[in-house]
C-alpha cells in the first residue's frame, strides 16, 4: 500500500474501490469513448487466464510460490463472494494483466466553488456519473483544467480498480500483487458487488453500497479464514478504523462548509471563509493526529490543496456508511441477506428509503 501523502490523493476516496467507469461507450462515438475504449481494450487484449501464472517458467521445475498464493487467494476470494455473499458469477479476476504502473486510471472530480453542488457527466446506459475516468493522465489534467476555467473546484485522483458492470472481464492487475489480503477482498468483493447492483442515475447509493459492502464483507472473509487473534485481522482493523477516522474528520469539515454555504454572504465571502476553515481544520488534524490515528499514512492531509472537489467525494462514497450500517445491524447482520435485499431494488424512489423499507419487513431471530 502506498504511504500517504500518496494514499490519501489516491485511494482513500475509493478505498479499493474504483468507480464505474463509462467503458460501455466504446460503442458510441467520439474522441474520449474513442481513446478510452480502445486503451481499455488493449489491456483486455493483453490479459491472460489466471491459472496460466502457475504454468512453470521455461528451465523450472515449477511456478513460483508466490505465484500459486496469488491465485489461490484470487479464487477463493471470488468463491467467497459468488457462494458465500450471493454476489454475481462472472468470469471478472479470472484473467490477469502485467502492466508497467501500480494504478489502472486517472479520475476527474469536479464541484461548485461555494457550494457541495457536484459537476456530471452523463452516459448512455449508466446515466449521469460524477467523476470521468482516463487512461492517460495527461488526457485528465487537460479535462481538469478545461473545469478549472468553468470556476469549479477539481480533483484527479488514481485508482486502482473500476467495473464494467458485467459488460467485460475485469481482470486483475500485476500491481494488485503486493496488496495484504483484506485489500484484494476489499476490492475484489466491492467491484463485484457494482457488477451485481448497479441502479442508473444513483452514483452516490450505488457507492456507499459497494463502499460498505466491500469492507465488509472483507472483514469476514478476513475473520474466517484467519481468525480473529491473527496478524492479518489486526492489519484489516487497523487500516478500517484509521479509514472511518479520516471518513469523520471529513464528514465533520463538510459540515462545517455547509453551514457556510447556507449563510447569506456573497460568493467572496464564501471563498475567503472556507480557506480559513480548511486552514484551521488541516492546523487540528496534525495537533490531534495521534489520537485518531493508529499508522502514519494519513499524516500528508495537511498538505493536501483540499476543495470541495476533494471533499465531495467523501459526501459521494462514505455519506449513507453509518445508514447503511444501521440497516445492516436492524437485518440482523446478515451480509448475504443484506445484499439479497439491495438486489430487489430499482432506480424508482429513494433506494436507501426502500432498502430500509425491505429491511423493516424481515423477522430478525
């Protein structure tokens, strides 16, 4: 795992997660459906079957033990998902690609200066989505800039994963190799979860989903196949409690920005006083660095150019967790039941009033 300030540019918005990227487009015109279609097929191209790392190399007398680890945690994390959670069966993370960078793509944010107000992008078939993904980061920095002249905040961030929503084989990447065990479930199960309940035009329930899910589901898969009293049980927590501690900080600055948004001033004003909240909650993230944190790789948030961008997609992946958490508890913490019941919901209505809705109807022992 990268060591932040890296990890919080990066990953922490989208924790293994990824998000769904518009590759379906591929079969649209255009310049960016064009580049990006054809990027992503080149990957796809180069993949090869999973099982074929365990082929011996020429001149040995078997794979590499690292290999065969790879793959068997691969499969059983997969097995986990599809029998265990009633999860998707597809043939995603059966194929593998060696590529020469440790992210798959760069993403574009965008929100409203003086308010939480989120910049779209809309699609066919996955109707509007608030982020653009890239291949080529240079293509993201021109997009961004091209945002930056509209006045809005914007944020570029890498990811390590998205979901083709079933429309492709995501395969897995050669940079995914040194990731801990709770990571690869983490992303695994997240990813697969946008590939079993996708509901057009709700990007943010369709996140906070995958985003709880994920976890989750990666902390029992963690649970039992290495107990609580392991090494890799106390890696998982550590990284999920330092993960919901940084998610509350940020919920807690967001609050306090909305309330400013919501006053009677003029745009000006607005800017001028939300660089000094920024300024004055980056001064209290350091002083209380010790006491919310248990590892170091949130300590470069004070360096961070935080905006509204950045903050939105705290608003976008981690705003319904403690809902979503709640509902889980009133189910009975039954993730396969759980994810049984997200399963019956359509874009129509409220998705988190009918998830709730459905789980006010189970009988719970």
């Amino acid at each position: 795992m990268k060591a932040l300030s890296t990890f919080v540019c990066s990953y922490l918005p989208v924790l293994a997660a990824g998000f769904m990227l518009p590759v379906l487009l591929i079969f649209c015109s255009g310049c960016y459906t064009l580049t990006q279609g054809v990027t992503m097929l080149g990957y796809l191209h180069k993949a090869v079957p999973l099982e074929s790392l365990l082929i011996p190399p020429e001149g040995s007398s078997g794979p590499e033990t690292e290999n065969r680890e790879f793959v068997e945690r691969i499969l059983d994390i997969r097995r986990f998902a599809i029998e265990e959670l009633g999860l998707k069966e597809s043939a995603n993370y059966t194929r593998y690609a060696a590529i020469d960078r440790d992210y798959l793509a760069a993403v574009v944010s965008a929100a409203a200066q003086d308010s939480f107000t989120r910049h779209e992008w809309w699609f066919p078939v996955v109707g509007a989505v608030p982020y653009k993904g890239f291949f080529n980061p240079k293509d993201a920095r021109r997009e961004g800039e091209k945002l930056k002249k509209q006045g809005l905040d914007v944020w570029i961030r890498q990811v390590d994963a998205f979901s083709t929503l079933g429309w492709f084989s995501d395969p897995l990447y050669s940079y995914m190799r040194d990731y801990p065990v709770y990571r690869l479930a983490d992303l695994i199960i997240h990813e697969t979860l946008h590939a079993t309940i996708y509901l057009k035009g709700r990007s943010q329930f369709n996140e906070a989903l995958a985003e709880f899910v994920g976890s989750e589901g990666s902390r029992l898969y963690i649970e039992k196949n290495f107990g609580l009293d392991s090494e890799e049980y106390r890696e998982m927590a550590d990284s999920q409690a330092d993960g919901a501690a940084y998610a509350a900080f940020m919920q807690e600055l967001i609050q306090a920005l909305d309330a400013l948004y919501a006053r009677d001033l003029d745009r000006e004003e607005k800017l001028q006083h939300k660089r000094l909240i920024i300024q004055a909650a980056q001064s209290r993230f350091d002083t209380n660095y010790g006491t919310l944190f248990r590892s170091d790789s949130y300590r470069g948030f004070s360096r961070l150019p935080v905006n509204n961008a950045y903050l939105e997609l705290f608003r976008l992946y981690y705003s319904g967790g403690g809902y979503l958490k709640d509902l889980y508890d009133r189910s009975g913490q039954d993730l396969p039941r759980f994810i049984a019941l997200a399963k019956t919901l359509t874009p129509k209505g409220d998705p988190m009033r009918r998830l709730e809705e459905a789980v006010s109807k189970i009988s719970v022992p």
